[in-house]
C-alpha cells in the first residue's frame, strides 16, 4: 500500500516549516537512508532520510513552499510492485479533496513517520507529535502557549475550536476567542489588546511605508518573547566588575597559544569565553540557582548548560555550551566559533540550541554599557553582558583608571529570588575579577 509522507514536527513548538527543496523527482526510485527533502524550521534547515524502499509517486507539496502545517500531506511513496501513475492519480485527487474540505477539526488517523531526521533530538520530537495525534479523540490538544495565555484571559481551552493541525488551539484561537462577544470570564484579569494591523498602517501616510512579511524565525521569537514577559516574573540586579586581571590573562593566554601547521593559532580566547566559564562555575557554587521552575517541582540541574546569545539574519538562536563548568577556556571558545558559524548558516541540530540551565547574552562589542535581557525558558536566569571599559574609579581615597564591564542578571523570581540571585551574582563577579580561579 502506498505510504503518505507528512510534514514532521522538528521541536515541541513547531506548528509550521518551509519545505525548502525536494532531493528526489516523481518517478525516482527511493531507499531507506536516503535524502528526499530539506525542511526549514524556525532555526535550521534539515535534511531528511526516507526509512522505507519505493519510489516517490506524487509530490503533493512542492518546492519552496512555506509555511506548511506539521502534519500535512506533502508527498505519496509507492510501495514496491505498486502501480506508481495510479498512487499518484489517487494521491492528486486525495490532496484536492484535502484542500477543498472545510477546516473543522475532526479525529485524525495516525500518520506514519516517513521523514526520518538525522538527529536523535529531531527523531523525539517527531515520534512525541505522533503519539500526541493517537490519543483519544476527546482530548484537549493545545499549544503550551496558547494554554497559558487563555489562562491568564480566563477562557476554557475546552470550549474552543482550533484552527491549528487537526483542530489543535494555538494562541492565535486564543486571541480570537479573548475579541469574541462573552470571551471573558467573570473576574477574569483583562488581557492587553494589541492594535490591530488596520489601525497601526492607518497611523501613517500611505506609500510611506512598505511591508516585509515575517518569517518563520521572527513569529517564533515573538510568541516566545509574549510567553515570557506574560508567564515569567522578571527581576532584575545589576553590578560591575573589575576586568583588568582578565584582560591581562586573555592576552598572555593568547600569546601562549600553540600554532598549528598554517601558522594560525589553536584557539583565541574573547571575554566572551571567561564570562560563559565564570557563570557556569557561580551556577555549580551557588547550585539553588541553578534551577529551572515548573509547577510540579523544581527541576535542579547538576550541570551548567549554558546557552550564548548569537544573531542571526531575522533574529536570535541561542546555541548551548553543554557541561561549561568542566570544559576550559580554549574548548568552549573554539565550540563557540563553531556554533556561530553553524547558527548562521541555520545548521545546528535542536539538541544543539534546546534547553539548557542559563544563558549569556553580551552587547559589549557594540558599545552598549548595560542592558536587562528577557529570560529564554525554560531557563531562570539570564546574563545580560555590557562593554568592557575603562573608566574612572576610586581607590583607597584616589581617582584610578580601570577596566570595567557592567552585568545585569534577570531572574525568574519563582525560582531565584533577590537574595539567591545576589548570591550568585556575587560569585560570579569574583570569578570573573579572579580569573586564576576558573583554572584551580
């Protein structure tokens, strides 16, 4: 029988992806392992293998296509000895009939995983969106975004009709159901309404503007940013440290650095590095915060995993430095490059950007002297870095030059309150004016 091959959730909060090009014709025969298709997700572009034998019969999704539905009929494979112009003949008039069918939810029969990802991450993250479509059919499905922003509207999921795959709520209902007549329940805090599209281009003149559309990237990180200011009560401590001894060490360190056969250098260590190494060390000396919150327990993480901060064309991606605390200077600078390179170049695997204990954020190398940055869950704690600088301090009763660079630290207050993240801070800043320490 043929085997339909649908859309692959990539990350527990994919709802969509571009089916950026097809690595196989209609007609071509396909083995298990092979490539088929490269998917872009909000982060990464990725190549997928196909586990069955067959050959491609219909491409129902063609290439450059965006935002398609996870779970969405994009191709038919016709199993061996199979008529292949008749799957595809049937496969044609199935997804014409897909397409013409009103978008009410109905129970969906459990699809095959065809599109195999290379990555373990990738492989769990498809293998939970399959499981999820077996349940039962009364269940309630909704994203955990839209499931907390109905909470704080005081509206029942269980009353809504989704208009995501197979009738899952997703924020979007919620907004929709929050404007409705009796959306409100009584009591219920009212939700800030933003203006709609109409009324802010009304503000301008017309022809003075022109629209970009968003993409992929850019609608995450702003459903991601609205869930944390909306569900993560942000608190904030400043402080500066005194960075001359390491900025001395970085430039003895460098020099000392061994040069390969090109005559480059084997590393090159930026403040970037010490800044990851010395909040993951004040992470494990300070471990009631190295903490994630969620409202069964405290998740009490024994490893500081710690996510940096790197731009990329339409936004942010925040790939994660696993077991920092172990790991020495010259490791995590040339693991950092690597990832930069890869993030930009949208290759990173999930495994490779999801989760993590903490993060660092650093404006520094565009002169930005101090900033508060917006925690990234499910972390507690986020490091926002300023500029390094010297500036004019005073020293036992006298007005001395100095290196300086100021941090902001963002709490989650559930789980790291003042004092705690005071603490913490504090042992972070003798790390980093101590650089020795990180070695010993």
């Amino acid at each position: 029988m043929p085997v339909n091959i649908f859309m692959p959730a990539l990350s527990p909060t994919m709802e969509k992806g571009n089916l950026t090009r097809w690595l196989k014709k209609e007609g071509d025969a396909v083995k298990a392992g092979d490539v088929i298709a490269e998917i872009e997700t909000d982060k990464a572009t990725m190549e997928y293998e196909s586990i069955d034998d067959g050959v491609l019969a219909k491409i129902v999704v063609p290439a450059g296509t965006q935002d398609v539905a996870v779970n969405q009929l994009i191709a038919v494979l016709a199993s061996e000895g199979e008529d292949v112009k008749g799957t595809a003949a049937a496969a044609g008039k199935s997804s014409a009939a897909q397409a013409a069918a009103p978008a009410a939810p109905k129970p969906a029969a459990t699809p095959r995983p065809f599109l195999a990802p290379q990555t373990q991450g990738a492989q769990v993250a498809q293998m939970a969106q399959v499981a999820q479509l077996a349940q039962p059919a009364n269940r309630i499905f909704a994203s955990p975004l839209a499931r907390r922003l109905a909470k704080f509207a005081g509206i029942d999921v269980g009353s809504m009709r989704g208009s995501g795959p197979h009738g899952r709520v997703i924020a979007r209902d919620v907004e929709a159901a929050k404007s409705g007549p009796g959306s409100m329940a009584s009591g219920a805090p009212l939700a800030v309404q933003a203006q709609s599209d109409d009324k802010i281009r009304a503000l301008f003149e017309p022809g003075s503007f022109e629209v970009v559309p968003h993409d992929n990237i850019r609608k995450v990180i702003a459903r991601r940013l609205i869930e944390a200011k909306l569900t993560i009560p942000h608190f904030y401590l400043t402080l500066d440290c005194n960075i001359g001894k390491l900025m001395a060490a970085r430039e003895e360190i460098n020099e000392a650095a061994p040069k390969g056969q090109d005559g480059k250098p084997a590393y090159k260590v930026s403040v970037n590095d010490f800044v990851i190494k010395a909040l993951a060390l004040a992470l494990q000396r300070v471990p009631d915060a190295n903490v994630t919150w969620t409202e069964g327990g405290m998740l009490k993480h024994k490893h500081s995993d710690i996510g940096v901060a790197v731009s990329i064309p339409g936004g942010l991606i925040t790939p994660i430095v696993r077991h920092a605390e172990m790991k020495s200077l010259a490791v995590i600078s040339n693991e950092m490059k690597d990832y930069a390179v890869r993030a930009r170049a949208k290759k990173l695997r999930p495994e490779e950007y999801q989760g993590g204990s903490s993060a660092v954020s650093n404006l520094g190398m565009y002169g930005i002297k101090d900033f508060a940055a917006v925690i990234n869950p499910p972390h507690a704690t986020i490091l926002a870095v300023g500029a390094g600088e010297e500036r004019a301090i005073a020293k036992n009763g006298k007005i001395e030059a100095a290196w300086m660079m100021s941090v902001t630290l963002s709490t989650d207050h559930r789980a790291v309150d003042g004092a705690l993240g005071a603490e913490m801070l504090g042992a972070f800043r003798h790390l980093i004016e101590n650089p020795v320490m990180m070695v010993v």
